[in-house]
C-alpha cells in the first residue's frame, strides 16, 4: 500500500510532487514524475524529497539513509553504509549538485557542494529533528 507523503518539492510554474513511502512520485499541475523507487522496492521506506535548484529532477532519501537521484540531480554520497540512526530528511544545498542530510539526533552531512554550517547534534532535543530546509 502506497502512503502519501507531505513531502513537497514545488514546481516553478502550477505544479508540485509528493513521494509515497514506497518511491512512488506523484505529481500535479505542471510538474513532471522524472522517475520513483517503486519498481525497485528499497530496503527502507523513503521518507523525504528535496528537489533540484532548476526543478528538472530531485532527489529522494530512504529512513536507511539510501539516497535516489532522478532527472538532473546528481548523486554525491549516501548514509546507506551508517548504522541505525532513526529517520533522516534532505535539503539540496551548494551550486547544485550537493544535499544536506539531517538525522534525527540533530547530526547533519553534507554531500557534493554541500558545506557544514554546524548542526544540533550535541544539544539537547525535546524530539528528534524531523526536517531540514535550505
């Protein structure tokens, strides 16, 4: 069973995409479905979509921490390799071609172009980070 996410990735004109936990892509308006995990089904569920600076592809990122690249969004790194962790979310960042990547404990990685700007790791939560954004 397919789930809609909220996870949004806004289109530049009347369009938008969302992702099910399964890598589905569903887009609306104008926007285009560049590809999904789906027919692939991954280890984890996906749990987060960042889209490109020029909206022609976006990335989607597993809970494993995996990362998925479709259209022109380039692939620059994953956390697939790290323990267990808990939920993660990404942020594209850089000239384009690099993503953040928030744990939920507050560790942010950055990836390609990315750059580390600090992240709440080390500090008291009330709840675990769910979101990242740019």
């Amino acid at each position: 069973m397919v789930l809609a996410s909220t996870n949004v990735a806004p289109w530049p004109t009347t369009g938008y995409r969302e992702v099910g936990s399964d890598g589905t892509v569903y887009a609306s308006g104008t926007a285009l479905s560049l590809g999904s995990t789906a027919p692939y089904h991954p280890a984890a569920p996906i749990v987060a979509m960042a889209a490109t600076s020029d909206r022609k592809g976006y990335w989607l990122v597993a809970a494993d921490g995996g990362v998925f690249c479709f259209g022109d969004a380039p692939f620059a790194g994953s956390l697939a390799s790290w323990s267990d962790f808990g939920e993660v979310s990404i942020s594209p960042a850089g000239e384009g071609d690099g993503y953040l990547i928030a744990l939920s404990d507050g560790t942010v990685v950055p990836f390609g172009s990315a750059v580390f700007e600090g992240d709440a790791a080390q500090l008291p939560l009330a709840g675990p980070i769910v979101g990242i954004a740019p």
